[in-house]
C-alpha cells in the first residue's frame, strides 16, 4: 500500500471510483458526474492537497481538502473529500489516508479541517468520529437527490 500525492494521470482511476457513489447513492449530494479533465484541473490546482492510496498499481481511495468557504478569513479552514473503493474500507486504509490528508493540512497551515457528511451515510459519521472529529451541527433537509431532502451532518478536527 502507497499514499501519494495524486498526478493527472490518476483522474480516470478516481472517476471510476467517485462516479458509481455518484450514481447509486446519498453519500454526495451531487448528480454531475466527475468528468476526466475536471478531475485533471483540481489535481493539478489542489497539488499535495489531493492524496490517493494506492496497491497493486490499482487506487483505493483518494482524499483532498479545499477552502471551506472562499475568501482570506477561511483561509486556514478546510474541507475535506474521503472516497475509498468498497474493498479498501475497514482494513485501516481510510484512517491512514486521512492521517497524510492532515499532515499535508498542518504543513500548510491548516487550522481546522471540516467534513460535511450525508445523513444518510451513518458509517461516515462514525469513520470521522473514530479518526477525531467531532459532530458540530445537523443542518436539516439542506441537501437534494433522489426526489427527497437529505440532512448534512458538519463535522469538524482541529488540527
């Protein structure tokens, strides 16, 4: 197993990875699917902010983290993306991918590192818990896929 920082020729591994969960589920509340040159874009604009993990020459996940909101007071307050394959979750690879993520944030100056989960995604509550995160506010019904209201969960470490 390899954590590295993400390069452009990752992007088709990790559409592949994001679009299923696109399509099939409430744990992001986003219908558009990830194109490869968008991917390409934010790879290249995020920098060592986008880690993958990798094994056998295969990806099994990936996280970034990007201004929570814009402008220079958020400016050391991040988001943060998680997405790991179905085989990867539950063997430890998350935890270890998301303790890179959080290095790379306090190299950078990172203060605080938020992660807006789906309500319906209770083992993305629990997975944020068991790595420090604590749950600061359940904003109801903000969210919208699948013909019905989602809740977000906001959660949020200080690094």
């Amino acid at each position: 197993m390899i954590i590295r920082t993400a390069i452009v020729a990752d992007a088709p591994q990790i559409a592949a990875l994001w679009n299923p969960l696109i399509d099939a589920t409430s744990i992001t509340f986003t219908s558009e699917k990830k194109t490869i040159d968008g991917l390409e874009a934010v790879i290249r604009a995020r920098g060592d902010a986008f880690k993958v993990i990798e094994e056998g020459g295969t990806l099994q996940g990936f996280a970034t983290f990007f201004q929570f909101r814009a402008g220079p007071g958020y400016a050391r307050t991040m988001e943060h993306s998680i997405i790991l394959a179905s085989q990867a979750q539950g063997r430890g690879q998350g935890k270890k991918l998301m303790a890179a993520l959080e290095a790379e944030a306090r190299q950078s100056g990172v203060h605080s590192l938020w992660a807006g989960v789906s309500g319906e995604n209770p083992a993305g509550v629990a997975f944020h818990r068991k790595i420090g995160f604590d749950v600061i506010a359940r904003l109801p019904q903000v969210g919208y896929k699948f013909d019905r209201w989602i809740d977000l969960v906001l959660m949020q470490k200080i690094l």
